[in-house]
C-alpha cells in the first residue's frame, strides 16, 4: 500500500489497609478518629499530598468540620504526575494549577462503598467536586472502588472507605481528573479503512545468567526493567514489515496493538523504541547480541488491567516514514520491577502483536461554524466549549486541534495535562467542557491561542486564532 502521512499506607489507626485492589464487604472497621489532614500528615505515603495541600493554602476543607469525600492521591500518583508534566517538585506546580487539581479530588457531600444506596448499585453515580466539575463514582462487582468510569478516562480505588472525622476518604495510585463521557469508542465510521500487518519475528531477551539464551519460541513476550539490572531484566522485540501493508489512502492513525497475559498494573511507563538493527531472527536473537536503541522511546503508554495495550505511533510514522523491516523493542520504566507479559505470535489463543493503520481518502472538508473570544477575570479559571470554537465536517471526535501558539499569562489544560504548542485536543473535548484556562493571577491584557484543526481523513483548517481578555 501506498501510506501517506497528513502534514499504603503505615497505618498508626485501627483500620486495614487494603494490600490489593479486592473490596472486602463487612462492618465499617475504618473509623479513623482524627480529621483528614492528620491521617494524611501521619502517613509518609501521603506526604506529598499534605506538601500539595500545604502550598496551596488548603488545609481548612481537610482538618474544617464540613464533611466531604477527600480522594487522596498517593506520593506514586504525584510523582507521575510531576514526571509527566515536567515539574520537579511539588514547588514547581503553579499555584492555580495545583488548587484546581486538588479540588477535584474534593466531593461535595460522603461517599462510602459500605453505603446501602451505593452498594446495591454498580451504576455511576455523579457528584461535584469542589472545583465545579463532575467525579462519576461507582464499584466492580468485587466491590472495587472505581472513579469515572463510563468516561474518557477511569481509575480504580487503592484503599476505600477510611472514615476521618470530617468525611470519608479513598486513596489513589493517579491524579484523576474529568473526562466527559465519549460514547462509543469503537464506533466504526465508513469513510474510514483498517489495514494491519503482524510480526515476522518476535522474542523476549532475558539478562544475567540467560543473557546467552534464546527465548524465540515462547508464547510469550515478557518485559521487566529490574533495580540494577540482574537475571530478571527482559525486554520484548518485534520486527515488522511495513511493505506488508497493502492498502491506499492517507494514515490518519497508526497503533501497535499487544494482547496483555499479565501486568503488576502499577501505573508505570511502559516503553517502545526503535532499536538500530532489523536484520535478527527470532531463532538466534539473544540478550548479549541483541542492538539496544540509541534513539529516545517513540512511544509511551501507564501500565493498568487492561485486555490490549496500545502504543499510538503515528507520530513515528509521520516523522520517519518507515519502509521495510523496522525492529522495536519494549522496556519498562527504569527500576520499576514490573512484570508485563504480552502474546507472542506463537500464542494458541490470543492475539498476536500487530500494527494496525487507519486510512482515510484524504478528500473530506473542515468547516468553521463558530470561532469567539472570551474574557476571564484575573487569577479566574474558564471552561471552553463550541460556543468558543466549533469546527464541523466530520465527527467531534475525529476533528483534532494542535495548538501552534499557546498563551504566557496562563494554562490550558485537559484532564491532568498541561497542554503546550504541539498538544493535541478534540472538538469532542470542546463540546463535552473538558479543557479549562487557568490565569495565573498576574498579568492583564489580551493573548492569542493559535490552532490548527484536522480531521482523520486529512482536511485541514489553519490559521485559527481565539483572543483571551484578562481583566
């Protein structure tokens, strides 16, 4: 085919600590006798957490008499966060960002899965938190704490239903945030082609004393990324042939798709990088012989439950247009001790590795309905929407804006991202209220987003341009 690419918890309380993500139903042995600010302050997996609520000047809604539903990120949730977003320190979050972050993590009113009107539904139920959005809370039917789900984006409860005295508390492994929910994510549409090409050879490399083995035959693709390396450290390689795609049109998306065996789920990097030489077999390929890549991850993805994991490369693609034999190799995040196990193309009964294109004619059009200006107060925080900006000519979901030019005297953000010149977000988010501006509460006049909207099939509209009046 021709591809063508478009321009926890130490506890000191008499309460159980869960040690997995299992509910176990009974009485309410969780009463903590202490306000949530003291639990939290007492407990070093929260510490990062009270360093957060301390800066931000947020102690009265954790140690005040109002009774709230407190969801507590644990230092493992903020420590992705700052890595993610490229702070180094709590210190570094800007101050209106980390107030609104921690007032979504506030819900109005209490909530606890020992409730008799929350348990006997697993249904969503929504809640408001203090930041004026919406936290869709629910449980698996094992009675697993679950936040937003049925949305863009959802989470599992870590620990459920601790009791200070002012509310009742969940710790979280992630910064959550509001993602409305999309609809039918596997929703086909016509104008649209798949084609998909699979593995020639696949294999785990394993170090230390197996670092002259060969694994090429196994049904599975093991990857863990151990502390100071050692026996245990595997990573999983793949060689693929993109001349085995046959299909004509522009490549609107391209994803690597892996069937998941097992995963820890421990919400840590899982990464994919292109490795220099494409010419091993998966019947010599070993540890001590195996090209590492020298080239930065094209790819990312958090470790969760999930049946596939799904590396976006179209970026790669775009950037590198492959042709031919290209090898890849997965890795976990430095020093996490993961284990994730995927299927190899041997596997009897799931999936085998695949890259999976979409393709589109390249022959649709982007309309502009709707572009409008807003004014925010200074230090204020607005939510946009298509009364602010509205392309049409293909489905919300397909129609991508890339920010050109982003504004100084603030932040967009979108769910827990800070989104910069090169981000991405959809027409979906604008119509479902998911992306915010946040003032930084000291320069006035007026800024310029600039934007660039695209749709799947590769119709463009440039030069878009929404002014931000701060008063």
């Amino acid at each position: 085919m021709v591809l063508l690419g478009v321009g926890l918890i130490g506890m000191q309380y008499s309460c159980e600590i869960q040690e997995n993500f299992e509910y176990v139903q009974g009485p309410d042995n969780s009463k903590l006798s202490v306000d949530a600010l003291t639990f939290i302050s007492e407990n070093e997996s929260l510490s990062l957490l009270k360093e957060a609520i301390i800066k931000a000047g947020m102690e009265s809604y954790y140690n005040g008499s109002k009774e709230y539903t407190f969801i507590a990120p644990n230092n493992q949730a903020f420590t992705a966060y700052l890595k993610d977003n490229g702070y180094a320190s709590i210190n570094d979050i800007p101050l209106p960002i980390l107030k609104n972050m921690l007032k979504y993590h506030i819900v109005n009113g209490t909530v606890n899965f020992n409730d008799p009107a929350l348990s006997a539904s697993n249904k969503p139920i929504a809640y408001n938190t203090e930041n004026g959005q919406t936290m869709f809370l629910s449980h698996s039917s094992t009675y697993v704490g679950i936040i937003n789900e049925g949305t863009n984006s959802q989470w599992q409860i870590r620990t459920s239903n601790l009791v200070p005295t002012n509310g009742v508390m969940h710790v979280t492994n992630f910064i959550t945030y509001y993602s409305a929910p999309t609809g039918d994510a596997n929703a086909v549409n016509p104008n649209l082609l798949l084609d998909t090409i699979f593995p020639k050879h696949d294999s785990y490399i394993n170090g230390g004393i197996d670092s002259d083995k060969n694994l090429g035959t196994t049904n599975l693709l093991k990857i863990k990324n151990v502390s100071g390396n050692g026996d245990y450290d595997r990573k999983a390689v793949m060689i693929f042939d993109f001349n085995d795609f046959k299909k004509e049109g522009v490549v609107t998306d391209l994803r690597m798709q892996l069937s998941v065996s097992f995963t820890h789920a421990k919400g840590v990097d899982l990464n994919l990088f292109e490795t220099p030489n494409a010419s091993w077999t998966e019947a010599s390929i070993k540890f001590n012989n195996m090209v590492f890549p020298k080239s930065p991850r094209i790819a990312s993805i958090k470790t969760s439950k999930v049946s596939f994991f799904n590396f976006d490369i179209t970026d790669y693609y775009k950037n590198v247009n492959p042709e031919g034999l290209k090898s890849f190799m997965l890795d976990g995040q430095p020093g996490s001790d993961e284990t994730d196990e995927i299927a190899s193309k041997e596997h009897a009964t799931l999936l085998p590795p695949m890259i999976i294109a979409t393709l589109a004619s390249g022959d649709s059009e982007l309309t502009l309905e709707n572009i409008t200006d807003f004014k925010i107060e200074n230090g204020g925080v607005y939510v946009l929407s298509k009364d602010n900006l509205e392309v049409s000519g293909a489905s919300a979901g397909d129609i991508i804006y890339t920010i050109e030019e982003a504004p100084v005297f603030g932040w967009l953000i979108k769910g827990a991202e800070v989104l910069k010149k090169g981000s991405k977000f959809s027409q979906l988010d604008l119509d479902l209220k998911n992306l915010l501006f946040i003032h930084d509460g000291e320069q006035n006049g007026t800024q310029t987003i600039k934007l660039t909207a695209r749709d799947r099939a590769g119709a463009i509209l440039e030069n878009l341009e929404l002014k931000i009046t701060v008063e």
